[in-house]
C-alpha cells in the first residue's frame, strides 16, 4: 500500500465514526516507513477533531510542521473544534490568534465556533470581537452564526419563564 492507500483508509475510519482507528492505520503506515502527505495529517487533525482531542490536534499540527506542511484552515478549524468539544474556549482563542499570525483567513465555520465556544462559556465579550472579526474579514455570516450564540446554558432563565433551562445571549437579564 502506498501513502495514498493509507490516507484513504484513514478517511474512512473517520467517516465511519472510528477516528481512534485512525491513528492505528497512520501508525501502521510508518510502521511501513511512509511519509506523511498534508492530506494525511489534514484527516488526523479531522480525527482529532470528531475526538474531542484538543492535545492531540497541536500535537498533530506540530508533526505537520516537523515535516515541512504549514497547517491551513482546514487544520486550524478541527483544532478549533476540538476546543470547542473540550470546553476550552481558551485554547480556541489560541488557535484562532495563531492562525491570524500565520496569515490564514478564517471561513465561517472558524467563526461560528469560536462564537459558539465563547457563548458556551457566557464570555459574550470575546464572542462579539470574534464578530467584529468576522465582519472585518468579510466573512457572511450563517444561520449557524445566529444559532452559535444561543447555546443552552445552565441555570439561566428567560425573564418571566420560570423554568431555568431557557437558552440566553448576550444581553440577557
């Protein structure tokens, strides 16, 4: 099997929703003394990604360096996502700000999650700067823009409800 071959099998396994999987075929696959091809470690950061494996994706975006690829949205949106799977909206606005050093422009996915992460973690603050971004950048946004900022909280309640798993947003009583 060539590179290809392995970075197929890869794919698969994430898509058939066993991401670990896939780290055993890219073993396998140096194992077999093959280099990784950028879409290689692009599927690894996609599995990282569907993990919820934040530490995994910078390890991942790291050995994509080490080896000479430069990490493109692609990459930076499953690390992003990661986070945001993690509940470390934090490292989300790591990411994001490393991206923006590298010079790699953000699409509407980066945005809508790192707004979704942000509102998650009631930091309405950095959620409206990551707008403001996203306005800067020309980046449209989506319906799952909107919907990134009403993400359930706990404990919250809309005025005159009564019940306590109402979602709010920013500016919410």
């Amino acid at each position: 099997p060539n590179i290809r071959t392995y970075t197929n099998l890869m794919r698969a396994c994430v898509a058939g929703d066993d991401a670990q999987a896939a780290f055993s075929v890219f073993a396998s696959m140096q194992l077999h003394s093959l280099s990784p091809s950028l879409a290689t470690f692009n599927v690894l950061c996609t599995a990282c990604e569907a993990l919820g494996d934040w530490k995994r994706a910078v390890s991942v975006m790291v050995d994509m360096r080490v080896a000479g690829y430069q990490p493109g949205v692609s990459a930076y949106n499953s690390l992003i996502a990661a986070c945001y799977a993690s509940s470390v909206p934090s490292k989300a606005m790591e990411a994001y700000k490393g991206m923006k050093r590298a010079g790699i422009r953000g699409n509407v996915k980066t945005y809508n999650m790192l707004v979704a992460a942000l509102a998650q973690a009631s930091q309405w603050d950095e959620a409206r700067q990551v707008m403001a971004d996203m306005r800067e950048a020309n980046v449209q946004p989506d319906q799952d823009t909107i919907s990134a900022l009403f993400v359930p909280s706990e404990g919250l309640e809309l005025e005159g409800t009564g019940n306590g798993d109402a979602s709010a947003g920013p500016g919410s009583t």
